[in-house]
C-alpha cells in the first residue's frame, strides 16, 4: 500500500514562516518550500548555486546523481540576500556554527 505524504496549504506555510524569528532557519524553510528541495539538497547548497541574475538555482548531484535547475523567486532571493549580509557563509550557503 503506498503512503500519501501530508502536505500543508498555503496558510500553514505562511503561519510556520512568520512563526520563525531565526533569519537563517527562516530562510532554510523558504528555500526548501519555494524551490521544492530535499532536506540533503539544501545543506549541500553552495553560493555558486545562486544564479541571482536569472533568479535560478543549481542543484548538484540531486535524485539520479543528476544535476538540475530550479526557479528562485523574487521573495525568496531577497530573503536570501538578508540572510546573507547577516550570516556571511563562504562557501555553503547555509553552514553550521562553525563553518562547513
């Protein structure tokens, strides 16, 4: 028998979102709901990965050791560049406490 995931709305979405005061978690969240990542697709995102110019993203080596592109909103890349000022990762877009 197949399982259905439980999948929120819009409202739900929004409320989890405004309820998360961390800029980063806040911003992990939004990536992974706008642009539809996998948990393991979105810690191994990398700076070079954001192509702000054409508001895409590159995700590595993602199901089927493919490579693709996905679409980053006007909302999310300016919650991107927020997070960014604020955190200033250097090579992964989010890292840890102490790097990597």
């Amino acid at each position: 028998m197949c399982h259905v995931p439980t999948v929120f709305n819009t409202d739900e979405i929004v409320r989890i979102l405004q309820l998360t005061e961390n800029l980063k978690h806040r911003a992990i969240l939004s990536v992974i709901y706008s642009v539809g990542l996998r948990s393991s697709e979105v810690i191994n995102l990398k700076i070079k990965d954001i192509d702000a110019g054409r508001k895409q993203i590159r995700i590595e080596q993602s199901k089927g050791k493919k490579d693709r592109y996905t679409l980053l909103s006007e909302k999310t890349l300016d919650l991107l560049r927020i997070y960014f000022k604020a955190y200033h990762p250097k090579v992964y877009l989010f890292e840890g406490a102490v790097g990597g």
